[in-house]
C-alpha cells in the first residue's frame, strides 16, 4: 500500500538538470584565460560545432534564448502578412508573430498528437499567408510530409518551434532538419539547456550568414550595419554550461525513459485519463514531458479539480497549455480565435495537465504521484 500522506517537499513540474560545480569552475577557469566573455568567443564556437552534430542538422545559430531566435527566424525569411500557426503553445509562439507585425491565424489541432491538423492548414490559406508556424509540442513530431506538401503546393515556408525536441529524431533524421528553419530552446526547464538559450538550424550557408547577421545587430564589420539587426547573442558562459551539458542530455533522457514506463503502466487502466500519443515506431522521443488528458465525464473529476487538489499534496502540475493563446486578450479578438474554429483545442485546453517529469525523481514518487491521482476519481 502507498501512503498517501502530502509530499514533505514540492514536487514541481520540473527540475533543471544541474552540472557539478567543479565543472561549472573549470569552465569558467578556461574563459578567465581567455578574457573573452561574449560575442562569438571559443566556446560559442565551439557549441555551435558540437550541437551541429548532436542534432544532425547541417548549419545552426546559437542565441540568448528561443524567443529571440523565433523572432530573428522570421525575419531572415522576410514573413510578413499572416501565419498559420497552432493555438496550443507556450506563449512565446504568436507573439514572436505579433512582434514582427504578422497576425497569427490559429489552426485547430489533432485530437492524438495535439499539433497543428496538418488536414486543416489549407483551408486556412489567404492571399496574405507567408508561412506555417507549426510546433512540435512535447517533442512528437508534426506530421512534417504533409505540412510541407501543403506549404509546397502554395509556395509557403515552414518554420517550427522545436523548443520542446531537442534530440528528437525522425527515421533517424534529426527534427531540426524539416522545414525551412526550426528553433531550439535550451532554457532551464528543458531537457537540454544552456540556462538561458535557443538555437536556430537550417539547411544553406546563406541563411547562416543572414540569421547571424541578424542577431548582431545587422552588423557586417566594423564599417558596415547591413541590416536592423537585434541582440541575440548567447555568452561564453552560458555556451560552455551547453557543452558541459551535453554530456549529460542522454542519462536524463534515459531517466526519463523509466519514469515514462512507469506512469504508462500505472495509469493505463485509469479510465478518463488519457496518456501521451504513441509515435511512429522509426521516431525517437526526448521523454521531456509526461502529459495527461482528463476526461471530467468519464474521471468523475475535471483537470482543475485534480490540479488543485493535487497543490494539498504538494504536487505541483501544470496546465501545459492552459489558456489556449487564442484565448489572450491580444488575440482573442481575430476569427481565427473563435471557439467555434478551434473545437478540438478548446476541449484539450480543459483537458491537459502535465505531471513532474525530471530525471531526480524517484520511481517511488511517480507511483505515489499516480496513486493520488487515482484516489481522486469519482
Ligand atoms: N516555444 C515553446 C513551445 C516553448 O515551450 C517555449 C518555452 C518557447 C517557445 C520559448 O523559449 P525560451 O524563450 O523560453 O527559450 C517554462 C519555461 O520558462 C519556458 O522556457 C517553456 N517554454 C515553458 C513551457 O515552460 P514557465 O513560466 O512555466 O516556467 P516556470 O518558471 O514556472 O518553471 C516551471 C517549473 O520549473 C517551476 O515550477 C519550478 C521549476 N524550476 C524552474 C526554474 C526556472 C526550477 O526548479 N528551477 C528553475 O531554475 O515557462
């Protein structure tokens, strides 16, 4: 029997993965040498090379963090106008969007991988779309053929948020090598950080040169600004935690793996709780997320009843991605923000509650964590 007495401490929704502290010093010895703290020093060089082969990805621009990134994506491929893009996201997405003067147009998404419906995005399509901003939410895959088959057929780009992917591979392809340019987020919450980070990767040389461009500040040389460029610059100190980081992405993952297992197989049998979407068998996951869905008519309880109940027991969920952003203020006044558009978000919305996932949690917690949860069915 599992004592269902509260946690002593929070359990969070996530925890960072932390370096030693002797690695940390080294490093920091290693850029005190170099008197070089920021703009492309050795160890952002350096990054840049080994993330490139970590994410099998042929050309990548390291940044300050993904927000920056998205924005700078962008602009290097001049969208303008409209974008297609999902409403079940991190709000960074559309607003990336609104900062370069494009109104977002809200897609509905599928009912099983919760990303864009890629059967969806033509209908969509006006004289005044530029692009499709589709995200990989909780590291599965879009379906990328499609998307690109729809982008190609109106000749649109695609550009993904794949600040929940890293590592994400699909028939062994890297993520980051579908559409025109995909952003990665390494911020502390994430699988794989940088503290604070983001990159960008594409597939030419020139869009390189462009992309870095923009992230200076447009300027080419000391005589030269050629470009309204922006700060995107990542720092040596955070591009040498990235490298010392990288060591330790697949021992998370792996951790990862086994606390998935086992939330699988305690949850399984729980009628009205629905569990991740099963992939493709050729696509290889992070495991950064355990997210469920709550079915209130089948549970007996709603997401908000388990989420708040969950806090008297020092659980910690969160609603990943409650409200939609096409419930913002900001937004909720285009059409495409419509409840009646969007049926299948709105009801994910209410549904979706992320549980703790990070590597330190024990196995002995998620099966308390899952006990409670079922305590709490009607
Ligand atoms: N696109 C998508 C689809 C995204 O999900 C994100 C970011 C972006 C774009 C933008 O990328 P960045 O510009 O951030 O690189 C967190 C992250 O801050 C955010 O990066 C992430 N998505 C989003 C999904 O989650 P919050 O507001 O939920 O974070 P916060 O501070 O509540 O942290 C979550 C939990 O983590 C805390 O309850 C406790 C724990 N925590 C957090 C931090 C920062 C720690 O234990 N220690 C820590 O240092 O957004």
């Amino acid at each position: 029997m599992i004592n269902l007495e509260p946690f002593k401490e929070i359990i969070y929704v996530t925890r960072p993965v932390f370096p030693t502290i002797e690695e940390v010093t080294e490093k920091l010895r290693d850029i005190w040498e170099a008197k070089w703290l920021t703009n492309n020093g050795p160890q952002h060089t350096m990054l840049e090379h080994e993330l490139k082969t970590f994410l099998k990805v042929p050309y990548l621009s390291l940044f300050n963090n993904g927000t920056i990134a998205l924005m700078v994506a962008c602009q290097s491929l001049r969208l303008s106008g409209e974008v297609i893009t999902t409403p079940f996201t991190f709000a960074a997405t559309p607003h990336v969007l609104s900062w370069n003067n494009i109104t977002p147009i809200f897609c509905d998404i599928d009912a099983e991988t919760m990303n864009i419906d890629a059967d969806k995005i033509e209908s969509m399509i006006t004289p005044h779309t530029t692009a499709i901003l589709a995200v990989h939410v909780f590291g599965t895959p879009c379906d990328v053929e499609k998307i690109q088959e729809v982008a190609d057929r109106y000749g649109l780009r695609v550009v993904y948020d794949a600040a929940h992917a890293f590592g994400v591979e699909i028939g062994e392809r890297g993520v980051g090598t579908f559409g025109d340019i995909s952003m990665f987020s390494f911020h502390a919450t994430k699988l794989y950080h940088t503290v604070e980070g983001g990159a960008l990767v594409h597939g030419n040389e020139h869009l390189k040169a462009r992309i870095d461009l923009l992230k200076n500040f447009g300027i080419k040389n000391e005589e030269e600004v050629v470009m309204p460029g922006i700060n995107g610059k990542l720092d040596e100190i955070r591009a040498a935690i990235g490298r010392i980081m990288l060591n330790y992405v697949e021992a998370e993952r792996q951790k990862r793996i086994r606390l998935h297992e086992i939330y699988n197989e305690e949850l399984a049998d729980v009628e009205g709780v629905k569990l991740m979407p099963n992939c493709a068998a050729d696509v290889k996951l992070n495991y950064q997320y355990y997210v469920v869905r709550i079915d209130e008519n089948v549970f007996g309880r709603s997401r908000d009843f388990v989420y708040d109940e969950f806090r008297n027991y020092n659980v910690f969920a969160r609603k990943y991605f409650h409200p939609l952003c096409s419930e913002f203020t900001c937004y909720r006044q285009l059409n495409s923000a419509r409840v009646e558009n969007l049926p299948v978000a709105n009801v994910i919305g209410q549904q979706v509650l992320s549980l703790p996932m990070y590597g330190d949690l024990t196995e002995d917690e998620v099966r308390k964590i899952c006990a409670i949860l079922k305590s709490f069915k009607r």
